[in-house]
C-alpha cells in the first residue's frame, strides 16, 4: 500500500508570510514521527516550504496550485470549515469542487509513481488540505474527519489498486 500524507503548514505570526519560531518548533516536533517519504511536495509560499524543511525533510516540487483557493472558491467555502461542511459545499458542483478536483489529481498522480510501501509528504494550507483530501475520497464519512486542520494536522490517505481506499486523521497534541 502506498500512502499520502497532507499536512497544514505550521504556525506563523499573520501577517508575515514565514514561519515563526513556535511555528518551527512545533514543525520539528511534529517530523520527529514522520517518514520517511521519497518525494516532499509544497505549495510555493514560504510557509509551507519552510514547514517541509523544518520537519526535516527536503522539498522536490513546489505547486502553485496549493498556494490558496482563489476568490471563487473561498466565497463558496471559506477557511475554517469543518471537512464534512466542506465535503457538502464539493458536492455541489461548483468552483470549489472543481478545485479540489484538481488537487485530487496531483495526489493521483503522486500516489500512482510510488513503489508499494513508499510515501509522499505534502505541505499546503487550511482549506486546501481538507478540499484536496475530500475529492480524493468522495465517499469517506467526512463527519467523522472532525474539525479543521489545525497547524502540521492533516491526513493520510492510503492508496491501492489504482485509487484511495481509506484515510487516516492526523491531529497535533500541543
């Protein structure tokens, strides 16, 4: 089984663009239990690379794509939602479902290259780390996903047979 970890990038001081130092430690921290992965991916803002790197990991790629959702989908689904409330505003069809349908494929796509057993580390933001999760398991019981992602929270998403099967939540205790 192959699977995709997608994490919130940690903690910064708004409206600063880079990590603060809570937000490195607490990435440090967080890193200490993860991996290892053979491909680190991010969005291009410095937070989310700098989460990658503080946790310990090199970046491979950078995406533009997960830097933020756009105006159109932020006035469907705005950040913080729970991802049960952001899975029903995807089921509708609209901009925010045709986002997280593009995030879903990069996912595809970077599950589909690992080997059985290897991983892959994605950094991106609230939000988009919920919307992308959601797409790639329509079915999932989202309710059961809790609340939002929390700085380095997310999900893992396990993958075989060509597509998602389960995921697994992953909160921060701090």
């Amino acid at each position: 089984m192959k699977t995709i970890e997608i994490r919130r990038h940690s903690i910064r001081n708004k409206p600063g663009q880079h990590l603060s130092q809570q937000g490195v430690t607490l990435a440090r921290l967080v890193g200490q239990n993860l991996g290892p992965f053979d491909r680190v991916v991010t969005s291009t803002l410095p937070r989310a690379f700098e989460t990658a790197i503080a946790m310990g990991f090199a970046v491979d790629e950078q995406n533009e794509l997960m830097n933020t959702t756009g105006d159109f989908v932020e006035a469907e689904a705005p950040w913080p939602l729970a991802p049960a409330d952001y899975a029903k505003i995807v089921r509708k069809g609209t901009a925010a479902a045709r986002y997280a349908n593009q995030l879903a494929e990069i996912y595809y796509q970077l599950a589909d290259y690992r080997a059985d057993g290897r991983a892959a580390l994605v950094v991106n933001h609230g939000g988009i780390a919920e919307l992308g999760a959601i797409a790639c398991l329509p079915n999932a019981d989202h309710a059961s996903w809790g609340p939002h992602f929390e700085c380095c929270e997310g999900v893992r998403l396990f993958w075989e047979d060509g597509k998602f099967v389960n995921a697994e939540i992953l909160r921060v205790a701090v």
